[in-house]
C-alpha cells in the first residue's frame, strides 16, 4: 500500500499523526479549520506541499462551517512561516472562492496536482541519477511530506523502480529525526536499501567517496534559486562543494517565491529550545541550559548543481533560468 499522509473524507481530513511514527501509526479525525491549523503548528503534518495539501483542506472546512473566510485564512496562514507552498495553497483557495468556484475541487486539484508534479520530478531527476548510486538526504520529502511519491525521495524512489542499483545515506535529521523516523520508515516498506546515519557522519563519508550525489527537498525558493531547507541543508551543499560531489534540490513550481530574489529574505523559523534539549522523549541538555532551536537554514543558487522541478531541471541555477520555467 502506497504511503498517505492525510486522506480526504468528504466533510473531514485524516491525518496521519507523523511524531507517532515509526512505532504507531494513528490517524486523526480533523473536523475544522481550528484542528487543521494545529495539527500544522504542531507538527502532525509537516513536509511544505504536504502543509500546503492539509491546509487547502483546512480552508474548505473553515469555510464550510460559516466561519468568515479571512479569518479562516489568517489562522491557517499563521501556523508555520517558512514553507511557501501554504500561502501558495491558501491564495488559490480564496482565489477560488472570490472567483466563485467549487472549494473541494480546488482542494482536491491542489492535491491531485502536486501527487502529478512528485511523479513529474522523479521522471526528470532519474535522467540525472548514474546506474549504481550512494545517495545523500535529508529530513524527509517523500509521500509523507506531499500529495504521495515525493519530492527529493520521489526522485529516489523513481530511480529504485527503474531498476537502478541505489543504496541511501538517511540523515538522522536533529532534532526532529525526520530521516530516522520518517524517511527510513518510507525506505523500508518500498524496500530501497539504506543506512541512518548521524548529521555529523556526511563529511566523512563523503571523504571516502562514499556518497556519489546529495538530493534534498525545499520549503522556498527565490527568484534567483536561492533555497530554504531543514537546517543542516546549507552544510551539506558545502560539503559537497569541497569534494566536487552534486547537490541536487527537487521541488514542484509551488514551492517557488519569486516576489523575492535573496535567501536573506526568507523567514526562518524558530522554534521551541525544548526540542534541541531532548532526543525523543529523553531529555539530553542540562535544565538550565540555553538553547537555539533554527528550523531551516538557506542554501545560494552558486552551491546548488541543479533544481529538479515538475517543469523540467534548471541547471545551471540562475534567476533567467528560474523566470523560464514560469514563462517571466
Ligand atoms: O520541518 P519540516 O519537517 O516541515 O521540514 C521539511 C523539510 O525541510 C523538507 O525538506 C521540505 O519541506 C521539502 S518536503 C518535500
């Protein structure tokens, strides 16, 4: 069975709760806008065109039950400030609306588009994926952060179908474990051989020659292909730089914001200094200590080998070759 992280059921939206995973797998009945917009703050769902897909959902319940659609739209927009494919997501729905048109088929066309655009990218990023590969990634981008198959891991698991010999390096992912908890999950039950390793681990395999090209996924991209990613992303396209290995980003063209140019203008989240102190449930800071918890940092264009989209690949990653593939 194919990997869901929320279902649509007519009048509410499932959701399968992503902090219980690997160990359970329990779905939640969201019945309103309220719901939804927690479940985002709080992590249940994660993954930008996931958030993007769940909040869509989340505007048509809102709206449903007569609340006043800008209120709707302001509480769903203010409950993670990185990812642009929610504002993205929440603009087309009140376009829809003042437009007149059906919300649920809006919703569900946001949904059916970006399960079509993860199949697209695959298609794309395989032409760049050799026969036998040791690949790097991290957080986690496959069906659980979007509609179904994935972004980053969707190119994977495309590559992994076609027959090629593939082997992962799953990034733990700190705090959070986004690559332990879910991406290992995923990898498992598609079968695609991989080993989790520690965020710490990449610059010695890379050393080694152990890892052939790194693929990650994106919450933004600016106008000249700057990108936001989970922290630790900026790192890795460093390494890469130093051992002359490719950094391949993947991302459908809802994930692009081009009303600005530099990664300087993307706002990072932060979130609570709780999360860095403990692992899991067991707490590994001392009480008193301080902490900084960055969610995402940001990756320039010159860093990135290309960026594998829906619309084709963008390589070399320039603001005239990012403006192509929007027709700008
Ligand atoms: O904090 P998260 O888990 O929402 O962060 C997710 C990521 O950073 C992903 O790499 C990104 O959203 C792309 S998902 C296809």
């Amino acid at each position: 069975m194919e990997v869901r992280a929320f279902v649509w059921e007519k009048d509410h939206l499932l959701l399968l709760e992503q902090r219980e995973l690997p160990h359970r797998e329990v779905w939640l009945e969201l019945k309103n806008h309220k719901d939804v917009a927690k479940a985002i703050k709080e992590m249940s769902v994660r993954g930008a065109p996931a958030i993007g897909c769940v909040a869509a959902y989340g505007f048509l319940l809102g709206v449903k039950l007569g609340y006043d659609p800008e209120e709707v739209y302001e509480e769903l927009k203010y409950t993670r400030p990185t990812a642009f494919n929610l504002f993205w997501a929440l603009d087309r729905m009140m376009n829809a609306l003042k437009e007149g048109r059906d919300l649920e088929e809006e919703a569900k066309s946001i949904e059916r588009e970006d399960y079509e655009a993860n199949i697209k990218m695959g298609e794309f990023g395989n032409e760049l994926i050799p026969n036998k590969a040791n690949i790097l990634t991290h957080c986690n981008t496959g069906a659980l952060a979007t509609a179904g198959w994935g972004t980053a891991l969707g190119v994977i698991r495309s590559a992994h179908r076609s027959g090629k010999e593939i082997n992962v390096w799953v990034d733990e992912t700190r705090p959070y474990l986004q690559g332990a908890r879910l991406t290992a999950w995923e990898l498992m039950k598609e079968g695609i051989p991989h080993s989790v390793i520690t965020d710490s681990t990449a610059g010695y395999l890379m050393s080694r020659g152990l890892v052939d090209l790194v693929i990650v996924g994106a919450d933004r991209i600016t106008a000249r292909g700057d990108v936001a990613n989970k922290i630790g992303t900026y790192t890795l396209s460093v390494l890469c730089k130093e051992h002359g290995i490719p950094f391949y980003v993947a991302a459908p063209h809802s994930t692009f914001d081009l009303n600005i140019e530099s990664e300087r203008e993307i706002p990072i989240e932060e979130r609570s200094p709780r999360e860095v102190k403990s692992f899991g449930e067991c707490k590994v800071a001392p009480e008193g200590s301080p902490a900084t918890h960055i969610a995402f940092d940001t990756t320039p264009a010159q860093n990135i080998t290309a960026i594998i989209t829906d619309r084709g690949v963008i390589k070399p990653v320039s603001r005239e070759n990012v403006l192509r593939l929007f027709d700008r």
